[in-house]
C-alpha cells in the first residue's frame, strides 16, 4: 500500500535520492527544503531537476511535490500536516558538518534542535505547545530521523554500536544530533511517536555536497580548488553509498519499531587515502590535495557494526567502495563536467 510521505531536506543529498526513490515505487512524496547557501543552491535546484525528469521517466511524475520553506517556520510545517496526513516522516533537514559546527554553533542548534521540536510536535497533532488535533498513537506517522555517527564521539568501543553511552560528542553538529535522538524518545513517551533515528555513516554518491570528500576530492583534480588531506589520508572512513543509506531509510518508513537507534554504514572502513587514490585512478589523473592535522573534532576511525539493521530492517549494502566511486565518478562527468 502506498503512503504519503513527508521527506524534509529533499532538494539535497541524501533528500533527494530518498525521494526519488520512495516516490518511485509508489509513494506520494511531499519534499521541503528551503534551499539555503550552505552551497549553491542551483545545485540543489538541479537535484530537484534530477529527480522530476526521473520520475517522469517512469511514469511516477505525481508522486513528489516540492514545497519551498524552513523547517523552523512554525506555521508552515503546521499547515503542511494539517493539508497532509502522512504516514511517514523523513526528517534529513539539517545543517551539516562537524568542521563548520564549530564556527556557527547557533545557526546548528536552530535548525537542527528547533526544526526537529517543530516535527515531533506536528507529528503528534500539537503546535506550539497546544494540540491542534487529537491523534491516536496507531495514528501517528513513523517519524524517521537522519543521525550521525558523529554522536559516538571519540569511542573507544570499536566497531561502533548503538547501546554506546554516546554522551561526549566532540562538536556541536554532533551534539545537536545527539538532542534530535533524544527529543525523539521524549515524544515516543509521552505520546507514543514511533521513532527511528539512523545514524549514518561517511555517505558518498551521486548528487553528493560539494563539501565532501569525494566530492572534494574531483573538485581539486580537475579546477584546483584547495582542498585539505587530513592526517595524510591516514583516517579510516565506514564510506556508505547513498543508495544503500536510502535501502535503510525505506525499511524505517515500512517498519515502525517503537523508539530505536540504528547505525546506517557498511561495516567495511577504508584509508581515507585509498578512497582518495581510487578516485584519482578513475579520473586519469593526481589529486594535490594539502597534508593537514586532524581537527580536535574529528576522530581517526569510524566503523559501524550493523547487526541491528539487517536484523531490523533488513538492511543490505549492496555497492562496495569501488563500485560506488565508479558511479559517484560517472555522475560527477555527466552532470558536473560536462552538464547538458
């Protein structure tokens, strides 16, 4: 049976790939991102281009509608569920990136603190504070929350997993994630909310921020733009590729579990210096990135173990590290080198 789902962020990364992919199996997807400059936001115009032509291809061009609007304006996401009754939210509206967090901690916590209160609450028929609609709790959306693996902190527990204290994030984007969790299973208690909170690891692929690494990493090869090479590359990364993140996200959506914390990698880490050499051998030529040392925020090692998805979600990562460069490779050609 299809549903109708609410996917916040949805002209960027990981947004757009979720909702191309829930909408073309059926799904009414309803995408809101307010299309801010944490990078062109032309590039997430493109996104939103992206997935329409695809979905148009299929025969699925009804399933997604865009709204432009923040997560933070209270009254929109109010008249969103009072014009919509959905059974899935899709929470990926954030701001990202550990490095930046540390720069701009308020802009972090508003969005990512405030734009998530401002869910859970809609989610559980009240605004403001006040019930705008009684709801029962079988009644209630499954509310799907994009997580980091950041929230581990500096975790000596190796693989990482999610009954981890997870209490001494190094950075605020990790912190405010960490709250987003929390807040979670408050409204799982008080009202029932079923609440899944994915905790996603280093995510690469197609329509990729230009503030990643991959991404990065082409960027440097072929404009030569700066781009700093942490600890000499020697920093191990759980890479996930973003169709494999977005298999986890839709058995979420399917499966409401209560309150659950679930780790969202593909449990093989890779050198970052040998993901950085992969993506050199398929572009034909050398990156010159800038040795740099670790940020006191960052941490040399991250490696999921995703017993608790496959168990629960039946989760799967198909791509390896070289497949998933390949395509990340391809799109970067076709759309960004050479755009039609």
């Amino acid at each position: 049976m299809s549903k109708t789902i609410l996917v916040t962020g949805a002209a960027g990364f990981i947004g757009s790939n979720a909702s191309q992919i829930l909408a073309s199996r059926g799904d009414r997807v309803v995408g809101l991102d307010n299309l801010n400059d944490y990078y062109d936001p032309a590039r997430k115009r493109a996104n939103l281009e992206e997935v329409r032509q695809a979905l148009a291809h299929t025969g699925q061009g009804d399933g997604f509608t865009f709204v432009e609007g923040d997560i933070r304006d209270q009254n929109l996401v109010a008249e969103l569920f009072s014009a919509h009754s959905f059974d899935a939210v899709v929470h990926l509206a954030a701001m990202a990136g550990v490095r930046v967090s540390i720069e701009n901690p308020h802009i972090y916590y508003d969005v990512n603190v405030t734009g998530t209160l401002n869910l859970v609450e809609a989610s559980v028929g009240r605004f403001g504070g006040k019930a705008i609609g009684q709801k029962k709790p079988d009644s209630l959306p499954t509310f799907v929350f994009a997580s980091t693996s950041s929230a581990y902190g500096n975790t000596k527990q190796i693989p990482f997993v999610e009954n981890d204290p997870s209490d001494k994030p190094l950075a605020p984007y990790a912190a405010s994630k960490r709250a987003g969790e929390l807040l979670g299973y408050s409204y799982h208690y008080l009202y029932g909310l079923p609440f899944t909170a994915l905790r996603f690891f280093t995510v690469y692929g197609p329509r990729g921020r230009p503030d990643m690494m991959a991404y990065k990493v082409l960027d440097n090869i072929f404009t030569g733009r700066e781009v700093p090479l942490y600890n000499s590359g020697q920093m191990h990364r759980d890479w996930t590729y973003v169709t494999d993140i977005v298999q986890g996200i839709v058995g979420a959506v399917d499966r409401p579990l209560g309150y659950e914390i679930i780790n969202l990698g593909r449990g093989e880490p890779v050198l970052l210096a040998e993901f950085v050499k992969t993506i050199e051998e398929l572009a034909g030529k050398p990156a010159h990135l800038i040795p740099t040392p670790m940020v006191d925020a960052d941490i040399a090692y991250t490696f999921a173990d995703i017993t608790k998805a496959r168990d629960l979600l039946g989760y799967d990562p198909k791509l390896s590290v070289g497949q998933g460069v390949r395509q990340f490779w391809d799109w970067y050609q076709k759309t960004i080198l050479s755009p039609s």
